[in-house]
C-alpha cells in the first residue's frame, strides 16, 4: 500500500514537473519564488525539507551498505523525485527498523 502511494505520487509529480517544463521553461519554475516573501517562504521551505531528505538518505544508504551519491545528485537536479525514487527502490534500511 505505501509503495503504490510512493508511485502514484512520483508519477503525479513527474506529470506535473514535465508540463511546468514544457510551458513555462526552467526559470519559469523558479522566478515566481522571488516575487514575493509568501512565495519565498514555499521555496526556502522545499529547500529545507529536502536538505533534511539528503542528510538522511546519507545516513540511510550508508547504513544499508549502498552508494548514497546517486541518490544526493537526482535529488539535488529533480528535487523531490529523488527521494520518492529512492524511498520506492530501497524503503528504509534495516538500521532503521531496529
């Protein structure tokens, strides 16, 4: 059940991701997070949140034995497809569970 809701946000997301892509453009993504302190707000709160995917998915591959650059770089360049990716390939490590 939860590994179907992790697809079926990732494919959600992915959809939304490439459409604001094809019309709006790259910067057309980021432009209107500095138009205002609300928007800004949005945005420094992504940033945030996905720094703390990054220090545990580090912490979660390295635990589980795993290689966590691949990971770090997706989520850096897509953001949070790559932790949805990766929560869909691995799930939590072991070291977690315990």
């Amino acid at each position: 059940m939860q590994r179907n809701l992790l697809i079926i946000t990732l494919i959600a997301l992915s959809t939304i991701t490439i459409l604001a892509l094809k019309y709006d453009g790259l910067w057309g993504i980021f432009a209107p997070n500095f138009q205002s302190f609300a928007e800004f707000q949005i945005y420094f709160d992504l940033v945030i949140v996905l720094g703390l995917f990054l220090v545990w998915m580090w912490r979660d591959a390295t635990a589980a034995g795993c290689n966590p650059w691949p990971w770090l770089l997706l989520t850096l360049s897509v953001g949070s497809i790559g932790p949805l990716v990766y929560l869909i390939a691995y799930g939590t490590s072991k070291a977690d569970q315990q």
